[in-house]
C-alpha cells in the first residue's frame, strides 16, 4: 500500500524520444516515432537482439549521433523551460544533468583498486584538474560512507584489491552509476553474468532508487528480471517500439510471443 502512495506523489523526470532515427551502412536499426520514458518507476524494454535496444539507449546518451529526431529531458515535467535537449549535448554532458548509464560491455580501470575507482566516481568535476591533486582527502572525506555502505552490501572481498571477475566489474559499474545520483538510470543488461544472489542484490538496489523518485530503464534478457521489475515494459523489435504496457500484458500479447517468446514462454 505504502509503495502505491510514493508512485501517486512522486514527479518523476522524464525522456521523450521523437521521430528519431539511426542508421548504420543504409540499414535502420532505430525509427522511434513518439516515446517517453519515466511515466513509471521502473521501465523495462525488451526484444530480440538487433532490435535496437542498445543502439535507442546510446542515442539517448549522444555517444552515438542520431541521423535525425529530437531527444529531450524533462527534469520537472510540466515545466517545460526546464527542459534538455539532450540530442545537442555531447555524451560527457549527460550526467551533470542526472543521465545516467550503465555499460553492456563490461569496462573497468584495470589500473584502479575497487575503491580508488569508486572514489572516482564520487569526484566532483571541480577535481579534475592537476593542480588539485591534493584534495584527495576531501574526496576520501565526502564519498567514503555511502562507498562502503555499497562495499558492504554487495561484499565485494578487498576494496583494496582490484575487481577481478566479470561479476564484480559489473558491480562495480553499476556502484559507480549510483554514485553518481541519477535523475534518470538507463541499465543495459545489468544482471548478465551475475550470481542470483548478486542479481537479487542489484533488483534491490534499483528498487531503492526508483522509490526515492529516480526514473530507472532497464534492458535486459534475464526475463525474470523484467517480470518481477518493473512497473511497465516496453517492447521493441525491427527497431521500433511496438507496445508498451504491465509485465502481465507484454508477455501474454500475441505479437511478443510469436516475435519474441515464443509459445513454450507462457
């Protein structure tokens, strides 16, 4: 009852995605008319693969340029002198207004212990200059508590140490991700190649941010993950989204089963 009543009160920002398109080598792998992602807490979209799923998330970050359309943020819906165009900022703009996204190919710094990394990513842009190397220490100061809150709930073995299997570079990526206080989290196959517990661990995570009024959208093919996720799924396919609706009438609808699920699924 309590999680209905945050839902109802919570404005939540959004992204709307409009007659945007990409191609690669005279091939379109994304033609999405009219989109908008944050309505619900928790967004799923799924489909089979070369649907365009990782391609729609790439262009709504920019690190690929869109052949036409218009991708824009909506912090407070509503109030729309506060909108982004995203489509017009480059990539390294998105998280300074809250975008947020996590990486399908597993990437870390292989040269960073886990909690050098982690420290990273709490850094405030005001760091990145050499003439403060210094403030280390202030780093140190500001993100250590809720860095090894995370440390510790995800029992990662040695901050120390460097992450060393597949499973704990993609927790450590998706740590960085919070880290970064997200308006708008997009994860691209977050549980992929993770223990059911870690996986467990992670759907807890994304709940926690999506009640505190995060948008989260999720791309996944643990289907599971989706079912049990989300507030709503979206499906895509032939790089166009098709439907939208509750986990229930996605994975019962003809068109996902025959497209997607196949008749064994349900």
């Amino acid at each position: 009852m309590t999680e209905h009543t945050d839902v109802a009160v919570i404005t939540r920002p959004q992204i709307r995605v409009q007659d945007s398109a990409k191609s690669f080598s005279g091939r379109t792998v994304v033609d999405v008319e009219d989109i908008t992602f944050g309505d619900k807490p928790i967004e799923g979209l799924i489909g089979p693969n070369g649907a365009g799923k990782t391609t729609l998330m790439r262009m709504i970050m920019h690190s690929i340029s869109l052949d036409r359309g218009t991708i824009t943020l909506s912090p407070v819906p509503g109030d729309p002198s506060a909108d982004v165009v995203l489509s017009r900022l480059p990539s390294h703009r998105m998280a300074g207004h809250g975008v947020v996204k996590s990486n399908q190919v597993i990437m870390d710094f292989d040269k960073l212990t886990i909690l050098d990394s982690l420290l990273l990513a709490c850094a405030h842009h005001r760091y990145e200059q050499p003439h403060r190397i210094f403030e280390e220490q202030r780093v140190y100061n500001e993100g250590i508590e809720e860095i090894t809150q995370y440390l510790e709930f995800f029992s990662f073995p040695d901050p120390y140490g460097f992450a060393l299997s597949a499973g704990e570079k993609k927790l450590l990526d998706i740590v960085r991700c919070l880290l970064l206080k997200p308006k708008v989290l997009l994860l691209d196959e977050p549980t992929a190649g993770l223990s059911d517990e870690a996986t467990e661990q992670v759907m807890h995570v994304v709940r926690d941010l999506a009640a505190s009024g995060t948008s989260v959208v999720i791309v996944e093919h643990d289907l599971n993950v989706i079912w049990n996720l989300c507030d709503e799924v979206h499906f895509m396919a032939e790089g166009s989204i098709l439907m939208r609706g509750t986990p229930d009438e996605i994975r019962e609808h003809k068109t996902v089963i025959e497209k997607y699920l196949g008749e064994g699924h349900v």
